[in-house]
C-alpha cells in the first residue's frame, strides 16, 4: 500500500509511534488526574508491557488484545505496547454488560485483556467461554502509588511493567501497512456487532489527512489538547492518540466528562489550545460558571464530531470560549475522518469537505446524482477499512460494485463542495455520540417474559441528539420500571430505552415487519 499521506520510511503505526517517542522524548506527553508523563516515561512503559506481553504472556503477532478502560494514561501506554508487541488492539467500552463483553472477545478471539479493576466481576462470568489466557488488571491511581501486586488468575499492571522492564522486544515479524491493527466493533446495518479491520495503513493515512486540514493549529510540542471523550471510541483514537501524539503535543485525558464540576478543574491549570467533544459537551460546559471563567487566551481549535453540531451550541461555545467549532464527519470503517471543515473558515450545518485523497460521491441505486440532490454518502480512500472480521458477506454488503464503502447516510452536495448531511439510511440511533443498533435493544427486550413485540427508534433530544424510545405489544400487565431494570441487565445505560409505550398491535407491512418509520411519526 503506498499513498503521499505516509512517509516513505514509515512501515506501520509502530514507527511513527517510536519515532515521536523518541522525538519528543523529554516533552509532556499525557496528564491525567493530576499526574503527567513524558513521552520518555511513555515510551519505558509501553516498551516493558510490551515486553511482558510478547514474552511473559506468551502472545504471538497477529493475535488480538482487548483494551476495556477509561481516559487514564493506562490507556496509551496498553495500546502504544500492543502495536510495539505486533498484536491487534480490540478497543472495548467499560460500560459494557458482560453479555455485551462477550460477543465482541469471542467473536475478536481476544487472548488477553488489559482492564479496569472495578470491571473484573463482570469478566469472571464470561472468560471461561472465551480464548482469553492473560488477564492484566489496573486501578485509576496504578501509576500515581506505584503499587505492585500479583495473583494467579490477574496480573496487576505494575506488576506486568516491573517484570517487562527487564526484557528486551523481539523484532516484529513484519511491518506492512496492509495489516491489522485494530478491531473497531460497530453495529453497521444490521445491529449485529462486528469488527471493522483497520491496518496500519488506514490509520497512518487518516492521520496525515486529518494533519493536512489542521496543520496550523497541531504545531509540534506547542499544543495542549483536552481529551473528554473515551479513546476506545474511534474518533478520539486517531484524533488524540495517534495525530496529536505523532506531533508531540499534549493530550489531557477526562476519565469521567459527565463530572463536570471535576473536568473544569482538572484543566483548569492549563492554557489549552485545542478541544475534541461532542454537541452535549459543548452545551453542559457552558453551563457551568467555572468553565466560563477560565483561561481560554491560547484557545484556538474546538473539533466535533460523533454526533450532529446544532448551530445553537455552535454558537453558545463560540460566545463562551472564544473559539469556533470545526465539525468533522466519519464512521468507524473510515478510520474515522471522510470530510471537515476547515477551521476559521467552518460553515456550520455541513460537515465540509472530504479530506484529501478521499472521493465523496452521493448515490442512488448506485447512480450518482447531481450536486445538490439527495444520495447515500459513499466513499473511497486510504482510511477505509479492508472489511469485517470474519464477515466476508456482510464485507460485500458494505461496498459497492466499484469499491466505495457505503456510510448508509443520505447528504447532499452544496455549491461550494460542502457536503451536509440530511438523513440516515440506517434506523440506528445515536446517543450523545454512542451508535445505538434498535435490533440489539429490541432482542434484549423480547428475551423479557411478558414482551411479545418490540420496536425501537430514536426521538429527537435537546440535551443527547436523540434518545432510545421502544413500542411495545405485552401479553401481561408490565412495571415500566421492571422493562427498563431488564434493560439495565443486558445493555449500556446509553441503549436503555428512555420511553416505554405498550401498544395493542404494531404497524406492520403486508409481509408482517415491523413499520419503524410508521413508530418514528408518533
């Protein structure tokens, strides 16, 4: 794979990660409640957890690696020494129910798992029925007290960095940019969770082109970059992890953004320069009094992406802090950034043009229709994925017959090239940046005794873009209160259907499926 986004000496995700290691060795890399590493002190971590991973732990190159925590600078450093250790990083939400755990290790073939402590109840009911070996369990302040412990069954994060600090890294096998690096699970269109395979190549190239939109405002070891949203979420990922890092700038990471009198705190001892959320964030800050009265005087780069910017929180950031939003538009199969607005020059409503080496065209029936009509969104360039794992006939879905991925949102062109995204193909529902999949929702609600139907869709919110409403035909008197305890059982607090309405039938066509679209006009 070759592409002018990628240095020619650069082979995989791994050199650019070494090199900026080495770069910027004695610059701040990471700050994290109340603590900041270097990226020399990053890079003697990752290389010993790489160590014990490649060799305590027994893992060979090519095999997948769960990473099941928060924003903690633990974070970095496990995915930094998975990529140096030749595995393949499957990124998992820690607000996963054990149900939800399952099918992505399984179905990713996990080996080991690197995770949140609090989270250990619920991988002892699953892990027996998984091909994970090696579990390494750290606690927020791991890196702050120094503590280092050892158990049979878990091996503590100091630990694994003690006993890796003596080894030394066998050479990678190979460094192609053509192989996977990460498993990014995704819903797509069916509701069934899957991994997106992502090579070194896809995310290289997704940095140069995010890089090439915002290279005025990414100088070299001069930014201070505020992270409040998850890295296990592909956006921040890239963004944070990968495009900032490469430059040598700091990243502060948020564990808990819904903390907000903690968050303002946490940056306020800093004259941060750039800001990565989402509409929801924007809006809950400028609420807060302290937020308003900090240091925004270097404040010149607000990103979002991961959900719809209305103009109304645009514009009340903008207010607050000074600073413009530069809304982006991606998917997890696209690395994430297919299009963005230029900065100081955004036009809000669109999320502006496709990022360099990338073609945009807008289809129906596989036809491309003229600028300024209505057509999926479909797309092609160095950032896209190379499939779904394991899932060559849901892969084949994806494409069209001349290789464009197929986002399933419908857009539309306007006259100056911006592209403004108007509708959803897919019936799935995003929640204050989360993809929620209405099939997943409804099979866990039907597994209920009493529900004998369930639809579910999203409804407009102010506050999270939309929420998660279900309709619902029972064969028995039913507790609200207990359908949503059945939820809270089986899925994310995000996917937890916010409004219940038990109907005597639900709109169905000739065929008997469900009318979601009947539902959405309730």
């Amino acid at each position: 794979m070759t592409t002018p986004l990628i240095a020619s000496e650069t082979n995989s995700l791994v050199d650019l990660i070494e090199k900026s290691l080495k770069t910027y060795a004695e610059k701040p890399a990471y700050h994290c409640l109340g603590q900041t590493l270097t990226f020399a002190e990053i890079d003697q971590k990752s290389y010993a957890l790489a160590c014990y991973l490649q060799q305590n732990a027994g893992l060979q190159e090519g095999d997948s690696i769960a990473i099941q925590l928060p924003n903690l600078i633990q974070y970095p450093i496990a995915v930094y020494a998975a990529l140096r250790a030749g595995l393949i990083i499957v990124n998992t939400n820690p607000l996963y129910t054990p149900r939800e755990m399952h099918h992505q290790f399984k179905d990713a073939g996990v080996k080991a798992v690197i995770i949140l402590d609090d989270l250990l109840p619920k991988l002892d009911g699953i892990v027996a029925d998984t091909a994970i070996e090696t579990v390494i369990s750290t606690s927020a302040t791991d890196l702050i007290t120094q503590h280092v412990a050892k158990n049979e069954d878990v091996i503590s994060f100091n630990y694994a960095l003690e006993q890796g600090a003596a080894l030394s890294l066998y050479s990678r096998e190979k460094d192609e940019l053509d192989a996977p690096c990460l498993l990014q699970y995704t819903g797509g269109t069916t509701g069934v969770s899957k991994g997106a395979v992502l090579t070194h190549g896809n995310i290289l190239s997704n940095c140069g082109q995010t890089l090439d939109f915002l290279l005025d405002y990414c100088q070299p070891a001069k930014e201070i970059f505020v992270c409040p949203l998850p890295v296990y979420h592909i956006y921040a990922f890239t963004v944070n992890l990968v495009t900032f890092f490469s430059r040598g700038n700091l990243n502060i990471l948020i564990p808990n953004p819904r903390d907000m009198g903690a968050f303002v705190q946490a940056i306020k001892p800093f004259k941060f320069t750039g800001f990565s959320g989402i509409n929801t964030l924007f809006v809950g800050l400028c609420q807060q009094a302290d937020f308003k009265a900090l240091d925004f005087s270097e404040f010149k780069l607000t990103i979002s992406g991961g959900a719809a910017l209305t103009t109304s929180a645009s514009e009340l950031w903008q207010e607050v802090t000074g600073c413009s939003i530069t809304e982006g538009y991606g998917l997890s199969e696209t690395s994430p950034v297919l299009c963005m607005n230029k900065p100081g020059n955004e036009q809000i409503g669109t999320v502006g043009r496709p990022v360099f080496g990338t073609q945009i065209q807008l289809r129906v029936n596989d036809k491309e229709v003229v600028d300024g009509e209505e057509g999926e969104i479909v797309a092609k360039g160095p950032q896209v994925m190379t499939g779904y794992w394991q899932r060559a006939e849901e892969t084949v879905q994806a494409m069209t017959f001349d290789g464009f991925f197929k986002t399933g949102d419908i857009g539309i062109r306007l006259p100056n090239g911006n592209i403004k995204i108007v509708d959803r193909l897919k019936d799935m529902i995003i929640v204050s940046g989360f993809n929620v999949y209405p099939n997943e929702v409804e099979g866990v609600l039907v597994a209920h005794p009493n529900v004998i139907e369930a639809a579910v869709v999203g409804e407009r919110d102010e506050k999270s873009g939309e929420i998660v409403t279900c309709y619902l035909t029972v064969n028995n008197n039913v507790n609200e209160q207990d359908i949503k305890e059945h939820c809270k059982n089986h899925l994310t607090g995000y996917k937890v259907p916010k409004k219940i309405t038990i109907m005597d039938e639900l709109p169905k066509s000739t065929v008997g499926k469900i009318l979601r679209k009947e539902l959405r006009k309730i």
